[in-house]
C-alpha cells in the first residue's frame, strides 16, 4: 500500500469516525434535552403537591383532638366493662390471650399481629389488678 493510500484511506476512517461522533453526541443532546424537559414538568408540579399535603395535614390536625377523645373514651368504656366482669372470667380470657400470643409467636405470625394479642392480654390482666375496692395482693 502506498502511502497516498494510506493517507486516503486514514482521511476516510476519520471522516467516519467524526460523522458517527457527531451522531452519537447529536442523540446524547436529544436524550438530554428530554431530561431537562422532565425535570422542569416535575418541578412544576411541587408546588401543588406540598398545598395538596399541607391540606391533608390540616385537615388531620383539624380531627385530631376529636379522634383522642373518642379513643379515650373508648378505651375508658372498655376498661369499665372488663372491670365488672368475674375475677375466673378475667382470668380465663387472660390466660386464653396469653396463650393466643405465645401461639401466634410459636407459629411465627408477624410481630404486630403477636404485638396485638400481648396487648390485650396485659389490658385485660390490668382490668384485674386496677379494679375499684380491690385489696393488693389478693389473687386467689
């Protein structure tokens, strides 16, 4: 190969390489200027979605006090009513929700779910141990 050739021939190799380059970095600005166009789309829409969570926050902070009290007071009725029930009925349901707690543990149930059980058991043991007129000690 001459080397008029060779220098044809390495003219024509560079031109090709400069033309694909020029395409390839052609479709880099493209995909960027699709990034950019997404990015600004999403950006105006912050503003809308934190009034849209600044509502729902409100508005759950409106019904918050409501939502305490009647909890409390559910939880005070509930009280009330285990509080008048047998000392053998109590201590039946609590053996029964202790049970249920170490079987669902043993069976392996997820945590919440055994969380659950344990706190209705400790509800129901403590209707027993806070009841009105009750004397310390006496557990038999």
């Amino acid at each position: 190969m001459a080397i008029t050739e060779a220098r044809t021939r390495a003219t024509d190799i560079f031109e090709a390489v400069r033309k694909e380059g020029g395409e390839i970095a052609d479709e880099a600005r493209s995909a960027t200027g699709h990034v950019r166009v997404a990015v600004v789309g999403a950006i105006e829409h912050v503003p809308e979605l934190l009034g849209t969570a600044r509502s729902g926050a409100e508005q759950v902070a409106e019904h918050l006090p409501e939502a305490v009290e009647r909890a409390r007071s559910g939880v005070q009725e509930t009280e009330t009513r285990l509080q008048t029930m047998s000392d053998p009925t109590l201590r039946l349901l609590t053996a029964g929700l202790i049970g249920m707690a170490a079987g669902l543990y043993l069976a392996g149930a997820r945590r919440p779910v055994t969380l659950v059980a344990i706190a209705a058991a400790f509800t129901v043991g403590s209707a027993i141990a806070t009841r009105p007129g009750r004397i310390r000690g006496d557990f038999v």
